[in-house]
C-alpha cells in the first residue's frame, strides 16, 4: 500500500515539481497541496494523510508553530519538513515541535524518499547534512571510508558526547549510535574514543 502524501508550500511551482517527484515511486500518492494552514486543513479533514511534507518557513506560518497545531489535531499525522535551511537550532526546534523528520533541499531523489519512507513508517529522520557550528568539523579524505552519518557521529564523539547525548541530538536510538560508532571504530581499526581522537589528531584530520 502506498503512503498517502499531502505537501504545503506556499509557492505553486514548488509544489507542482514535487508532486511529480513523487510520482515516480509506487511507494507514494499525492492526495493533496496546499499553499497555506487553511487549505491544508480540509485536505486533512477530508482524507486519510499519512506523511505532510511541508516547507519550514512561509509567509503565512512558520514550522515550529503549525507542527504543534497539527499534532494536536491529527496525532497519528507523520510530518516531515523540507526546507533550504540547515540551522541546526531551528532543526532542533521543529524537531522538538513534534516534526518526525527534517530533510534539507539540496537532499536527491534517493534520500528525499528514504525520509519519507522513514517517517511514514513511524521512525524519525534528520538529515545528515544538519551539522551545529560549535561541533568539531572533520575533514578526512575523498578515500574517507565513512558514511556521512558515521563522520557526523564520529565528530560528536570527538567532542565527548556520550551515546545517549548523541543520540538525543540526532533523534535517534541510542542502539543505533551504537551501532554506527562500532563500525566507525571498525573502520578506523582504533577501539575507543580516545584512540578515534589519537588517530584523527595523527592524520591532521581534525579542524576547530
């Protein structure tokens, strides 16, 4: 069965592009586009959504304040925002709002999907591309044997997050940090985190 989609934007094109996007996957039906709260609500109303995707800033209402709204009103509603943005306090927002995941524009075909199956399935998702300006920045090499989100954890770790820190910042499962950061150390042949930062450090791989 495919997921029901509803998408909100405030500018047609957009929508548009996006529906036809999504009609290249038998794993996705647009029911409905909407340009603003109102309009979204009668497609709510009317039928049985299970994943909005919808822009984070708009005109009329912004993210952070309609995910609230619409949890109330449709609790078992996935929603997963797309936004150009990459402000990791105002992902962290929309997130901590309600949202089941965050995707940024510059995401491909691929990925974008990935999302909303994964929302639509009742996991939360936040792009791995939303990275905070106080975190170490690693630069490793185009032979990095890393995935992005296994950088991403790795960086966290450098910066002494525990596994249930990382996991909250991320919104994931503790288990499923665990996870990657096994494989990070795997990977990088070190079995702790103080060895990850020796080896980091040793290659010049780490930057503030």
């Amino acid at each position: 069965m495919p997921y029901n989609i509803a998408l909100l934007d405030d500018h047609q094109v957009v929508l548009e592009s996006f529906a036809n996007l999504l009609a290249t996957s038998d794993h996705f039906r647009v029911i409905g586009m909407a340009f603003d709260q109102s309009s979204l609500v009668k497609i709510l109303d009317q039928h049985p959504i299970d994943v909005l995707i919808t822009d984070l800033l708009m005109p009329s209402i912004n993210g952070t304040e309609l995910v609230p709204i619409l949890k109330t009103r449709y609790p078992t509603l996935s929603i997963l925002v797309l936004s150009g943005s990459t402000d990791p306090l105002l992902v962290r927002q929309v997130m901590q709002a309600g949202a089941n995941g965050f995707v940024t524009k510059t995401a491909d075909k691929a990925e974008l999907f990935d999302a909303i199956l994964a929302v639509g399935a009742g996991r939360r998702h936040i792009d791995s591309r939303v990275f905070s300006v106080e975190e170490t920045v690693l630069v490793l090499p185009a032979s990095n044997p890393l995935t992005d989100r296994e950088t991403q954890i790795a960086s966290l770790i450098v910066d002494e997050l525990s596994s249930v820190e990382i996991a909250a910042r991320l919104f994931i499962s503790f288990n499923t940090v665990e996870t990657h950061r096994k494989r990070i150390y795997q990977k990088l042949g070190v079995t702790t985190a103080l060895g990850l930062m020796k080896y980091l450090l040793k290659r010049g791989f780490v930057k503030q």
